[in-house]
C-alpha cells in the first residue's frame, strides 16, 4: 500500500533529474516511489548518520570571537552586591 507524501519543488527536481540520469546511464527506467524507496533504505543502513544530519552544526563561539565580544564591555558605575540587584531594579533609591 503506498502512501502520498508531499515533497518541495526542489526535492521534486531532484528526484526528477535523478530519474533522468539512471534512464541514461543504465537504461531503466524507475518511478520516483522506487527511488524514494531505494535511497531511505540505503540511508536507514546509516541511521546514526542520517539522525547526526539533523543535529545543530553550531559549536558556540571561538574564544577569540568571546574575547572580542568582551572587549567591547565597560563597567557602567559602582558594582553592586548581589544581594542588593532586586532594590537596585526595582526599587527607587540606592541600597543602604
């Protein structure tokens, strides 16, 4: 039983442009549910690789990056004590 699934432009030229290529270099002929067919069971052999594809490549800034973010940071006045933060944000007047 094959179920419907909608597919982007893209990924329609693609599978389009793969249909064309193995009609030419083999001489077969396939439909695109073949090949959707062939190209997830080849990729489920590698599930760790396909599931690692989806993963956020993003490692966070280099420490170089981080020192010159800092750099650019001033002290805007006399510290405060932590413990004084909430009556600095949210009270008037200054601590005692």
């Amino acid at each position: 039983m094959a179920t419907s699934i909608k597919v982007g432009e893209a990924t329609k030229d693609r599978l389009e442009r793969l249909q064309a290529e193995i009609k030419l270099e083999t001489g077969r002929k396939v439909t695109q549910q073949e090949l959707l067919d062939r190209i997830v069971a080849r990729e489920f052999a590698s599930k760790d690789a396909l599931v690692d594809s989806f993963r956020d490549d993003w490692e966070g800034l280099s420490e170089e990056a981080v020192e010159q973010w800092l750099s650019g940071t001033t002290a805007s006045g006399d510290p405060v004590a932590e413990e004084d933060i909430d009556t600095v944000l949210y009270e008037e007047g200054s601590p005692e």
